[in-house]
C-alpha cells in the first residue's frame, strides 16, 4: 500500500462518526448524556498528593517511586456521584490498584468504599470493599477477568443503579451483584502501598442514571473474606 494512501485511511478512520481521539467524547456520548472527568491535560476535579500524582502522555500517571507510602494514597473526584456508568482506561504498570466508586474520603487522601480491583497478575474484574473490613466482595477474577485481561490498557465500565452494581471488563461481565452497602460517594483512583508502582488513567467518562429502587439485600456479609 502507498504511503500517502496509508494516511488518508487512517486520518479517515480517526474522523469517522463513532471514533473519538483519547479523552473526548463522540457524538453518541454526548447525545446519551457522558461527560468527561478528565480533560487530558490538567487535574482539574480532582485532588491528591502532588508527589504522586500527575499527567503524562494525554494520561493521569500515579507513581510511587520514590515516595514510599505507609498507608494506600488516591486521586479522589471533587464530585460524588450516586447512580451512573462509569468508562475508565487502565494501564497497571505493575503492583496493584483499583477504581474507586461510591466511596468516602478519608484524611490524607485515604478512602473507604467499593473498588473495581486491578492487581499484577490477580483480582482484575473483582468488586473489594477498600478499608470496609468486608474484604473481596465479589470475585470477578477466577475464570473471567483473568480471560480478558491483557497487558497494556484495559478498560472498566461499572454500572451502578440503586443496589445493583456491574463490573465489565475488557467488553466481558465480571461482576453482577445486589448490594447496599453505599448509595453515593467520590470516584478515586489508587496507588498501593508496598513495592514501588506505577498506574496510568484516561478516557474517564460518566453518564449519570436515574434512580432504581433498591432491593432487600445483606450489605455486610463478606463474600470471600480476602483483605489485602
């Protein structure tokens, strides 16, 4: 194929109607109602430690080399957001990390709530209560995240509609559970304390959803009981 035909393909690709460039929205989504939750070049709606957090290649970039963490830090949303769907890239560079949602801030950048968990060879497409003494709550893992999962970027969609909660990792359903123990709270993103890490964020879009009503379930019987 000639070069300059090469061009014109892909820059007719990159202006078709679905396609939209990293950290924008395509017609479709604005006309479903998403927005953005980070610009690609500020952290502009967030806040954290600025040692640990910044933005790198069109991406929010947490490391902790250098910078030695006695308790788990995150880069937490200055909104809190009750029932939506939530589309984030992720790029584990290594250790672990997750997708904070409903969840509560903490002194000192800590957090407390459901995570989507992303972890060095384990737990991707698992649902864990960070700092709720409920440990793994659902795995998503075993014999589905641990399918899709590739090295480099992956992407999260969780969904969140009164009690129900729904992880999707790489297009597959990891989790899919009733549960009550939150209703509303902050988006964080997070970097683990142990061996020096690194995570990348981008494409972090959000379409709120009406409300559902909630179904009687247990919100405080841990699942799987694994806490890290």
């Amino acid at each position: 194929m000639k070069a300059g035909l090469l061009v014109l393909l892909v820059a007719s690709a990159c202006f078709a109607p679905g396609f939209a460039a990293d950290n924008t929205l395509t017609p479709a989504e604005r006309q479903e109602g998403y927005e953005l939750l980070f610009d690609g070049k500020t952290l502009d709606g967030w806040q954290g430690d600025p040692r640990l957090w910044s933005v790198a290649d069109s991406a929010i970039v947490g490391s902790t080399f250098g910078q030695p963490l006695k308790d788990n830090s995150f880069l937490i949303s200055r909104q809190a957001f009750s029932d939506f769907v939530l589309q984030v890239d992720v790029h584990l560079e290594n250790h672990n990390s997750g997708i904070q949602f409903r969840s509560e801030a903490l002194p000192d950048f800590v957090v407390r709530g459901y995570q989507a968990d992303a972890a060095q060879g384990n737990w991707w497409g698992s649902l864990y209560g960070e700092k709720t003494g409920r440990g793994v709550i659902a795995n998503g893992w075993a014999g589905k995240g641990e399918t899709v999962v590739r090295p480099g970027w992956n992407h999260y969609e969780i969904l969140c509609q009164g009690s129900l909660i729904r992880l999707t990792l790489n297009g597959l359903v990891t989790v899919e559970i009733e549960d009550t123990m939150a209703a509303e709270g902050i988006i964080a993103l997070q970097l683990h304390q142990g061996p020096s890490m690194k995570a990348a964020f981008r494409n972090i879009k959000i379409k709120k959803l009406p409300p559902r009503p909630a179904k009687p379930v247990a919100a405080s019987i841990p699942r799987e009981g694994v806490v890290r």
